[in-house]
C-alpha cells in the first residue's frame, strides 16, 4: 500500500516584514496565496526510512533526515510511538531554493501521506502544529487557498478570495538561501525604524473582490530589495515582465523565483513568451491560484 499527497506551491502577495526578533524570527504580515505548480509525495512502508527524489532540480534536494518530509515522518511517528520506516518519494515541479515553499510543500505533503498510511488520525490542529514545529511557510502547504500568516508566518488566516489570478513565474539560474536573504535585510534596515508588519486593507480587498487591476497595485514584499542586492539581475527579470505587459513584478518570498501577475490567460502566454526569450531567466511557467492545499490523490 502506497499514498501519494499532491501539494501546491505559494506566491507571497504580500511579505511586510518586522525587525529582528530577540529568538531571531521577524514578525510577519504575509498573504499566501496558493498556485497549481505541484510536488507530489508519496509514502510506502519501508525497511527503514529513506527519502528519494526525480524531476527538475532533484540534485539539489536533500535525502538524508534534514529533508522536511523525512522530519514530517520523524516527528509524527514520534508522537505516536510508532516505527518511521517509510520510503517518501517526491517528485518534484515546485522550483528548489526558489522562494516559492517547495520544501514546506514536501514536508506537509509526507505529514499528510504519513497520517493517512499510519491511520493516526490526527486532528487538523495536530497537524498544523507539527507543520509550524516544521517551519513557518509549512503550515500555510498544508491547508492552501489563500491565507494571512502572522507571528513568524505559521499563525493562518483564512481569506476570501473572489476569482482566479493567472501567474507567470520565471526561475532563476540560482537558488537563494532564505536565512541569508533575511541577514540581508537587517542588514539593510540596521538603525532604521522598521514598522510592524501590518497586511494592506488594498490587497485583501483586491482579493476579495478578484480584481487583478488592484491586485496588481497593491502587491509588495519587504525581502524584494535584500533580494536583489545579493542577486542583482532580478531586476532584468523583473524589467522584462513590467515590458510584457505584467500587472504586477516582484520577487516571490525570499527568491530568486520572480512572480508576474498578469489579467487574463491570454495575458500570462505573452508575458511568458517574453520572458522565454528575454534571456534574464532559466525557465518560465504559468500556473493560476488559488488552488487547495496538500490533498490525498490516493491509496
């Protein structure tokens, strides 16, 4: 017997940002919204615990414990006394190191796929509190849609969003490691007076009402400049896309992945194309959101 749990990547439509926390955590006002780029994971009793990976970027994927879907199944299983002897395969579509929480997305994914082969039935609040013990960004791949994560970004928000948004998201020809995106922003904001992280009214009204017009002028993430200084040629990315014709330009998360918001399908292919071509960018995909969280495709 085998489950496999499909899970989506995010795109951050806001990141605001606070100072450094004494526990070196910022507080957070930050708007996921969830995209249909997907990993998938699937979990098959085993002799011992191993974690294996295939498609784009899988040499860069751990497979030894630190891998958050081998730190799912440890924790849960310790929990309830059980024998973490799982096999986790990934295969992987959500970009590595690309700001679009394509680790978070494994390690929610192997939770779920762990509870359903194991029978543990744990409740929802169980399991979002080891995805929060997991990391920030996991809880938010586990229940999808789109949400407000304050605290460190672990604590949802469920909102109401009113329409489909069509992405255009282009991959950088290297990964950025989120600790050193956000060294860099205290370093950037050191002795200034950096305000709480407060989500924009703007914003969560564009997403209520699907307007991708307001959406796209309302967009913003605090990381975007600390981004760019350790990683300058973003900012031809994001030239390109503004030249296509995209609403919106920014740096998804913590990068390099950039995001394009675009008004239709029609719209997302030409800035695609663009992008393609421009010759500022690895690869191109388009994907629309909201989309569910982590969901058992089977068993």
């Amino acid at each position: 017997m085998s489950v496999t749990v499909r899970v989506p990547a995010k795109v951050n439509v806001q990141l605001a940002v606070g100072a450094a926390r004494p526990d070196g955590f910022h507080d957070l006002a930050n708007v996921f919204l969830a995209v249909g780029l997907y990993d998938e994971v699937t979990v098959t009793p085993a002799d011992e615990l191993r974690v294996t990976c295939e498609g784009p970027d899988a040499g860069q994927v751990p497979l030894d414990r630190t891998n958050l879907a081998a730190r799912a199944a440890l924790i849960l299983a310790e929990r309830r006394g059980l024998d973490p002897a799982v096999h986790l395969h990934i295969a992987k579509d959500i970009p590595v190191a690309g700001g679009m929480a394509g680790g978070s997305a494994d390690g929610a994914g192997a939770l779920l796929a762990c509870d359903a082969l194991w029978g543990t039935g744990a409740s929802r609040e169980e399991l979002l509190d080891i995805c929060a013990e997991l990391g920030s960004d996991v809880p938010f791949s586990l229940v999808g849609g789109a949400a407000l994560g304050t605290g460190r970004g672990e604590k949802l928000r469920a909102l109401e969003v009113g329409g489909t948004f069509q992405w255009v998201f282009a991959m950088a020809e290297r990964g950025l490691s989120t600790p050193a995106v956000f060294w860099e922003f205290d370093r950037l904001t050191e002795g200034l007076d950096v305000p709480e992280p407060v989500a924009s009214e703007e914003l969560l009204d564009a997403l209520a009402t699907g307007d991708p017009d307001a959406l796209g002028s309302a967009v913003s993430n605090d990381l975007q400049p600390a981004a760019l200084s350790l990683f300058p040629e973003l900012a031809d990315t994001l030239a390109a896309g503004r030249a296509a014709g995209a609403l919106a330009a920014l740096v998804s998360g913590s990068g390099p992945t950039t995001a394009f918001l675009a008004r239709d399908a029609g719209a997302a292919e030409k800035v695609a194309e663009v992008l393609r071509t421009s010759g500022t960018c690895r690869s191109v995909r388009t994907a629309s959101g909201p989309v569910q969280g982590a969901t058992v495709l089977g068993g």
